[in-house]
C-alpha cells in the first residue's frame, strides 16, 4: 500500500511537471488560412475564437471546422494540426450568382440561395436578376424557397449560354416562373426547368425565333409549360 501511494505521488508530481511543458510544446502559436478570396484571415480567426494558450490536443478539429463554416461566405471548412504549433485551414468560399431584389432591396446570393450581403439599393447588373422572392421565408432558410431559387438561378445560366443581355426571373408564382431577356418573356412550369428550355432551342434552331437577334423584342411571349409545344405570342 505505501509503494503504491508513493508511485501514485511520484505520478502526479511528474504529471504538474511533464503537464505545463506539454501545453507549451504544443500551444498553437500560428493559424494559416488557404483558400480566400472575399473572407480576410481575421474574419476566420474570429470564428475560431481560439484561447491565448491552448493546445492543439485541446481543440476538436471538426469542431472548428463547423465555426468557421458559420460565416455566410464560406460553403467548406478543414481544420488540420501542423507541427508543433501550428493550424491550417482550408474554406471553399461560396460565389455570387444572382441579385434577389425584395421591395427596393438587393440581396447578393450564391446558386444555393444562401444570402450573401446585402447591397441596399446597388445592384450589380452583371448577375441575373431574381424577383417575386418571399423575403420572410428566405429569410427563415425555408428550404423550398433556397430551392426555388436554386432552380431559377440554374435556368438563368442555360438561357445566358444563348441570349443576350441580363436575365430576369420573377418566382412570385412558381408554377409560372416568368423569366425575360430583352424584353421577350418566357413562361416555364414549375418542373423539367432544363427539359422546357431544350425543348425551344430545338425549335430555335429549326425557326427564326423573336428575341434571339440581339434586339430588344416588347410584348412577346414564348409560353413553354405545355408538353411537346413551344407558342408564341407576339405582343403589341
């Protein structure tokens, strides 16, 4: 009994001896950041929030990882130890894809509806333009309007590949997503966004279609919710 309360003293005063040099052999003294674009370093240490003094045992990896992926910019976060004193982080930052304008508001979002920032009155012309959002429910991360979003800014990008000028999507109604580009206005079902569009680059190629000569065409309607049809309505 006495050896084992000696081996158990001599223990514990190893231990408040070896303890304090292994916190200061492995303190984090240096945190490199990789991958920024729109996100400064500082904006990453802040949300690691890392205590003066602790070590890289003392710090859960995915834990951080999670912090950092709580800035809006950031989509992806790894969290790796270097030695002996230090930490790498890699982020994947998100990238603008539309203006969502909300009254006289725009909102800056990426292809997942995730808002970005917000721009007050300023727009930024060289993204497409989203309207009729429910700012409550995007506001709220409801998960249909991210996705309605999400849908929109993919259909913006395929009809960018073919027409000119800046696309514009009005999802007030979305079982009729109305989106327009040079003054021509196409109607899609809430569904098949991609099968739709396909569907009237057929017949683009087979007719001369209004709106796809780079002038600005006004009260023309190319409705493309009904299977198998492309119609036309030439407006006034």
């Amino acid at each position: 009994m006495l050896a084992a309360a000696a081996l158990c003293w001599a223990g514990l005063v190893l231990a408040r001896q070896v303890g304090p040099m292994l916190q200061r052999g492995l303190e984090i003294r240096d945190v490199a950041v990789e991958g920024m674009r729109q996100v400064t370093k500082q904006e990453v240490l802040d949300r690691l929030a890392l205590k003066k003094g602790i070590a890289q045992y003392q710090v859960g990896l995915a834990y951080l990882a999670e912090r950092v992926r709580s800035h809006p910019w950031i989509k992806e976060a790894t969290v790796e130890r270097l030695p002996l004193h230090g930490l790498r982080v890699t982020v994947v930052e998100r990238k603008p894809a539309a203006i969502a304008r909300i009254g006289s508001e725009h909102l800056l979002t990426d292809e997942d509806g995730i808002v970005l920032a917000r721009l007050g009155a300023q727009d930024q012309t060289t993204l497409p333009l989203v309207l009729g959002v429910d700012g409550k429910l995007l506001a709220q991360s409801d998960l249909r309007m991210k996705q309605l979003l999400h849908s929109s800014i993919e259909l913006a990008k395929w009809m960018a590949e073919s027409l000119e000028g800046r696309i514009e999507i009005d999802v007030s109604h979305p079982v009729n997503l109305v989106a327009s580009a040079k003054g021509v206005r196409f109607h899609f079902g809430s569904e098949a966004l991609k099968e739709q569009w396909d569907r009237f680059m057929k017949v683009r190629a087979a007719f001369r279609m209004p709106g796809l000569d780079g002038r600005k065409h006004d009260g023309q309607d190319v409705d493309l919710r009904y299977d198998n049809r492309v119609i036309v309505r030439e407006g006034g």
